[in-house]
C-alpha cells in the first residue's frame, strides 16, 4: 500500500531542511527491527544498516527529525512480505501519520501501544497473520481515516469506541473472525465504507446505526438479524451494497432500487413480501436470489443487465419487457429458476443471444428449449403439478 499524496508533499517540503533522527525515534525503528525478519525471498531490511541515517531506510518517510511514515515490507506485487511480530516500541513514533504493513507472514497481537500515536491518519496492516483482539484504543485516535486490518485472524469485538472516530473515511475488517455485534456508527459522519464481509457477526442493527454519508456497504457472509427496511431507507449514497449470506428478514425498501447502486447483493436471506420499485431500476446487478419474495415480476427490473431472482416465491407471468431486452442482448443473465411463475411470452423460433444465459426451469410451466442453467438448478425441467397447485 503507498503512503498518500498528502503525506508525500509533506515529505519534500520538509526532507532538505531535516535534523538528525530523534534518539526516541531512532531506539524505536531498532526495536522493531528485532522483532521483525524478511521471509526467504524477500530483501527489505537490506538498507536497515544503523550506523547509517535511519530516514534513508526502505519504508522509512521523515519530517524533521521524526518517522511520519512507515511502511514495513516491500510493496513490489508478489513479494513475500515480513514474519515476526509488531513490536509495542511502534508507540514510541509520536509523530507517525502512516504506518502501514505489506501482506506477508507478520503474528501475534497488535500491540496496546499503537494507542498512543494520536497523530495516525492510516493504519493498514491486511493478509498477515495478526490475533487477538482489536485494541479498543484506536478509538482515541482521533485523526484515524483508515483502518485495514482485513484478511488477518482477528478475534473478540469491534470496539465500540471504533464506531465514534469523526474522521473515519474507510473501515475494513473483511475476513477475520469477529463477533458479536455491529457497533454504532451514527457518529462517524464521515464514513464512506464499511467491510465487514467474512465474520462471526450477530444481532440486528438498530435504525440509526450506519450514518447516511456511506457509499459502500458489505456485511455479507456474517449471522445478522432483523429487518433490513428501517436501517437501509436513510442510506441514499450507496453505490454498493452487499448483505448476502446472512439472516435479514422483513420487505426491501422501494427507494432502495432508486439509489445511486451499481451493485445490489441481497441474496441467501429471510427477505419476505413483494418486490416494487417506484421507477425503472439502473442497477447494473441485481441479486435477490434464495430468498422469500413474493408476488409478481415488476417490469421495472428489465433494465437490469444481471438479475437473479432464482430460489424464491414469484407468481405470473414474466412480463414481456424482458422478452425484448433478452433479446436485444441488453440482459446478461436472467435467473429465473425455482419460482412459481406460469408463463412467457416468447417466440418458439426466436434466437436468444449468445451473450445471454436464461434460466426458467422448474417454474409451473414449460420452459422454451433454449436455456442456459447452471448446474445447481438440478434436472428437473418443470415444478410438480401439486406444488403449483397449493401455491395458487
């Protein structure tokens, strides 16, 4: 990961006119470097000679005479990164803005002592191999703007305190194994994205939990509960939304579907009732498979170029403004398996194109022969007569 431009200006600006190291500073940099070795393939401690100038080291960024900057690991693509562990002397770097960790082999706890550095804007430290418990600390931290701590093995809680830093922009903890459950971020009024993808998570989220200023949401593959309708109505700036594989219930929210989304992932849920945009929906995927949902087919959802509505409840016909983009090569996929529908409007000789997949087995009707399934809508062709029955 690469400092940021902000962080860079700083640097020229102040790299001629710097002093020699700060003794603090410079113990600091030597007790992490004990701590921490290159795995066998990497060389990024080779410019780590001591009797030299600490602020010429790889990874190491100074403004006067402090580390502003530091970013363990080689950032070439493919590197096999560090092993060993942070240690707690990274809380000595008062001035440290940036500190950042390359994927590799780094264990271990985070260090308690992280909390002291009250000028960190960006702490990125994802696919390694840290434990233990998020220190509830970084809540104090109130210059923080990220924290990636994703793809590591995390455990314990998201410290509540998490949910309150003011300028918090990105806060990414995708794949570790966390529980319990989402804390408040209603304070956190400057929160653009939030990925929580891949935990142990529990509970529901309460109305006002997640503030209107997010644009990218993932609470996917996770074990939450309660409605989705009154904590999503309010977060008109999304543009991505992801809370498949959980355990929501309740109606979608109409307005949902008017939202700036490029991607709606709903899919795999207790979601119920029916399905009705207010106007023509311009989300490019749309999943809303394996779910509850009920009731007819809107036609306002033709203009989706990846809908999934397999796995569910829908009755009737399938409106003919699908037919004509199917076959206009404006619908990619078109999943309409396992339902209850009856119908389709299509003619036998009409020729589906070859950029499109339409699947419609096992509805109560037949299917045209020109079908592209996959192989988990299983053999059979069409829905027994007796469950169609009992569903009308």
């Amino acid at each position: 990961m690469k400092i940021s431009t902000f962080c860079l200006v700083l640097l020229c600006f102040f790299q001629s006119a710097r002093a020699i190291l700060d003794p603090v500073d410079f113990l600091a940099l030597q007790s992490i470097r004990r701590s921490l070795h290159d795995v066998p393939g990497s060389n990024f401690f080779s410019s780590w000679d001591f009797t030299g100038d600490p602020c010429n080291f790889a990874g190491v960024y100074c403004v006067s005479d402090k580390v502003f900057a530091l970013n363990l690991g080689e950032t070439r693509a493919g590197s096999p990164g560090l092993t060993g562990k942070i240690d707690i002397a990274i809380g000595k770097l008062s001035a440290l803005a940036d500190l950042t960790v390359s994927p590799g082999r780094i264990y271990g706890h985070l260090p308690q002592s992280i909390s002291q550095l009250k000028n960190l804007k960006f702490l990125g430290i994802s696919r390694n191999f840290i434990s233990g418990e998020i220190p509830a600390g970084l809540g104090q931290l109130h210059k923080l703007r990220t924290i990636d701590l994703s793809y590591n093995q995390l455990t314990g809680t998201i410290p509540p305190s998490i949910g309150k830093l003011p300028a918090l922009n990105n806060l990414i903890l995708r794949h570790n194994r966390l529980t319990g459950s989402v804390p408040s971020f209603a304070s956190a009024q400057n929160l653009n994205r939030l990925d929580l993808n891949h935990n142990s998570l529990t509970g529901s989220l309460a109305p006002d939990s997640l503030p209107s200023s997010l644009q990218y949401l993932s609470l996917a593959w996770n074990q939450l509960t309660g409605n989705v309708d009154r904590v999503l109505y309010r977060l008109n700036r999304l543009n991505y939304l992801d809370l498949s594989l959980n355990r929501f219930t309740g109606p979608i929210p109409a307005q949902l579907f008017s939202f700036p989304l490029t991607n709606l992932q709903l899919e795999r849920n207790q979601l119920c009732g029916p399905v009705e945009p207010f106007n023509e929906v311009t989300i490019q995927t749309v999943d809303l498979s394996y779910n509850k949902l009920s009731g007819e087919i809107s036609p306002l959802l033709a203009s989706v170029q990846n809908l999934y509505l397999n796995n569910n409840g829908f009755t009737g016909e399938i409106p003919g403004s699908f037919v004509e983009r199917l076959l206009a090569a404006n619908i990619q996929i078109l999943y309409l398996q396992h339902n209850y529908l009856t119908g389709i409007v299509i003619n036998p000789t009409a020729e589906i194109p070859l950029s499109s997949s339409l699947c419609l087995q096992y509805n109560c009707m037949v299917p045209p022969v020109q079908m592209t399934c996959p192989s988990k809508a299983g053999y059979q062709k069409i829905r027994p007569a007796r469950e169609c029955n009992q569903h009308h």
